[in-house]
C-alpha cells in the first residue's frame, strides 16, 4: 500500500455553490425565472410536464446508483482500487458519490480539470497525462494534495524540476505505451531511464507505471501491451520510495487489466488502479456491445443511465422522420444514438424495434423506419458516455416514473 491514508467524504466548499438555472440552461423553458438545481429537484416535476423542452438529456438515478455500486463491488471483489476518470462526467455531484463509495482518487486528463476537481475538494487527484507547462504544475504541487501525473520523457523531468524548483511535491507514474498508440515511452529500457531521472529531482516521487490499454482491437493485443507494463513496473519498483503501484483500465478491457496486473502488482507489495470512466453511465452502444460485463456476466452488469429525448420534427418522406436533437447535443464519435421507444401524442410509449438513426446534422437526427408522428418524442440511448456529458450543463436526473428529482452541473 501506498502511505497516504485514505481520503475522507469529499466536502463543500465556496465553489461547489448550487447550480443556477435560467433562460440559458439547455433542455429547460426557463424564459423568465431564476431557480437553483436543488430548488428544482425538491418540486418533483414530471419530464413531460414540467419547465423542460427538447431535446433534453436525463440521467437515470437508478442506473447511475447500479452502476456506481457495482464498479465497487467489483474492485472490492479483485483487490484492486478505484479512480473513475473524471473527465466522462466533470460533476461535482458524480465525483463525491463515486468517492463516497470508496473510489481511492478522481482521475483527470488536463490541469484544468485538475483544478476543478481541487475546487470540488477532491482529495487525491490522477492526473493521467504528461504535464509540460510549469505554471499550473508549479500551483497543483502546492496545495496540500495527493497529486499524481505521468511523465514519459527526459523533458517531462526537466518541467518537473522546473516546476517544483521552490517547493511542492509531486508524485509521478511512468507512463508506458506502444507503437502507433498515445503518449508513454516505447521501451522498458526509456521507462527505467525517465523513472530514474524523475526520483532524482527534490520534490518528485516515482509512484509507479501506467499505461492505457483502451484503443488496442482484442484480448491477445491487450495481454501483450499488459505483459510489458508489467516487465517495466519490475525494472521502476527499485526506485520507488513504497510499493509500486500499477494503474490502467479504461472502460472496454479492466477484466483483462485485472487478470495481467493485479497478481504483478500484489507480488510487488502494491496496488493495481484501475481508471475506468464511462462504467459510471454504460451506454446503449459501444459499451453495451463490448465492456467486460458481456465477456464476463457472472461479474454483474451495468445499465445504461443517459437519454436523450428529440422532438420529432417532420416525417417529409416514407420511412423518414427528422428529429430535433443533432451533433450539438448527442455523442457520434463512436456510433450513433440508439432509437429506444417514442412517446405518442397521448403519453403512451411504444418500442422502436428496427428503427436506427442513420446520420446526424448539427441539430438533426435523420431516423429511419420508425412509425412516429410530428410532435411525438423519441427516446434515444446514446453511444460513448465521454462524448454526451460535455454538451450539456446541466442534466436533469428522474426516477423510474420520470419525475425529476435532482440536477447534474457539468463543468467543462
């Protein structure tokens, strides 16, 4: 184990004040009042009749709660720790429930979502990237923070020295990657190098190696990758000052991230983080047809949490109808939105089976073989989570009966 102690229940603080909502907020009819999400959550308003237009994405509370104590169960299960990637979700809301159900740190991908989880009083922050600018680095290391980052070369060593030239401490995981992937040394030799330079810099901690599997196409590729993630962490352990911890795991390979590194890292004394960030959500798509769960289904499950509800605007030919909800509003990076049922004119619901969306515009779904009417709405499961919460401030959640009972803020 490493010596800082575990974090305590995130707090508030002066910058987590209740969100504000008003004519601005995307997804609510607010035109002339002022209200804060806590105020609106206490109505118990009904989606489809209260201050809210479309489109408009919901989070499931249900879901959300499932899946958060599920990836615990899961971690609890294998031994391993817990740092959800902040960057899926950047809410407050979401981080101090992910950390209340024992996640060991929040991870980030820049120092300014850094700076925001400081602002949420997060308490240990992994900061999963090479920091190259001092400025920020120099800031982070002073507040009194379990801060970790990457660094996967000499001139990463050379801004931490910079950086921490007056004080501030800074723990650093090596980062390793492979050919053709991102950022991370290509070799255990550059590894052991960069490790060795870093612990020699007043300030610097080498905590570990960390690496992301994500990107790789299957189990044999992911094995390979892991294997020499393991070879490197053997070669950084000497230097580091308490046992070594390993870290990866997006949200497609953990399972196998688990198998490979978590019996290397128990040899080691240490600790296996995994960094999964879209298990918080699931979706309908990527991540329904490939995370771990469908490989491994006595493990559990996760649920789908997001939707977003389009207007169906025009049905201009047969077997065609336009909704209202585009690339403005809806993650298309990684697959499209999945058609799950429509809402008819009288407030009864029916499936979409065979139903896809074919294409989006900037505020325009193109949705094909569905019998839906102008004015009804369509419910649409989205594909890849870390596309879908950036594009919305702030997102009501509702109960299993659509009542809106609470209100995810965002800060992108």
């Amino acid at each position: 184990m490493t010596p800082t102690t575990t974090p305590p229940p995130i707090r508030p603080t002066e910058d987590q004040r209740p969100v504000t909502l008003d004519w601005s907020s995307k997804g609510l009819w607010l035109p002339d009042t002022t209200t804060t999400g806590t105020a609106l959550g206490a109505v118990g308003y009904d989606l489809f009749d209260g201050p809210f237009t479309w489109p408009v994405m919901v989070a499931r509370l249900r879901a959300i709660e499932a899946n958060i104590a599920q990836m615990a169960r899961y971690c609890a299960t294998h031994d391993v720790d817990f740092a959800p990637h902040g960057k899926t979700t950047m809410s407050p809301r979401l981080f101090a429930a992910q950390l209340a159900a024992g996640a060991w740190a929040i991870t980030v991908a820049t120092v300014n979502q850094a700076l925001a989880a400081y602002r949420f009083g997060v308490p240990r922050v992994l900061l999963a990237n090479e920091v190259l600018d001092p400025r920020p680095l120099r800031w982070l290391a002073r507040q009194g923070r379990d801060l970790l980052c990457y660094v996967d070369s000499l001139a990463g060593v050379s801004v931490l020295r910079e950086a921490l030239a007056d004080g501030g401490k800074v723990r650093v995981l090596v980062e390793l990657g492979y050919p053709g992937g991102r950022a991370g040394c290509r070799t255990v030799d550059e590894a052991e190098q960069v490790a060795r330079a870093a612990a020699a810099v007043p300030g610097v901690e080498v905590a570990g190696v960390a690496g992301f599997e994500g990107m790789l196409p299957d189990v044999a590729q992911v094995e390979t990758f892991l294997t020499t993630l393991a070879q490197a962490a053997a070669r950084i352990a000497p230097v580091c000052p308490y046992p070594v911890l390993l870290s990866a795991g997006g949200s497609t390979w953990f399972d196998v991230v688990v198998e490979v590194l978590a019996p290397v890292a128990r040899a080691h004394g240490g600790r296996l983080v995994l960094r999964s960030g879209a298990v918080i959500t699931h979706d309908d798509g990527t991540y329904a047809a490939s995370g771990p769960f469908t490989r491994r289904p006595e493990e559990g499950s996760l649920t789908a949490a997001l939707e977003v509800w389009a207007q169906v605007l025009s049905t201009p030919e047969p077997g065609l109808a336009i909704l209202g909800a585009g690339k403005r509003d809806l993650p298309y990076d990684i697959g499209l939105p999945v058609p799950l049922s429509v809402r008819g004119l009288d407030g009864r619901q029916r499936t979409l089976d065979g139903s896809t969306v074919e294409r989006l515009n900037d505020q325009h779904a193109f949705l094909r073989d569905a019998p839906v009417a102008p004015g009804e709405l369509v419910r649409l499961g989205i594909s890849h989570p870390c596309a879908a919460f950036d594009k919305w401030r702030v997102i009501p959640v509702v109960d299993d009966a659509y009542r809106v009972v609470d209100v995810i803020d965002t800060y992108f």
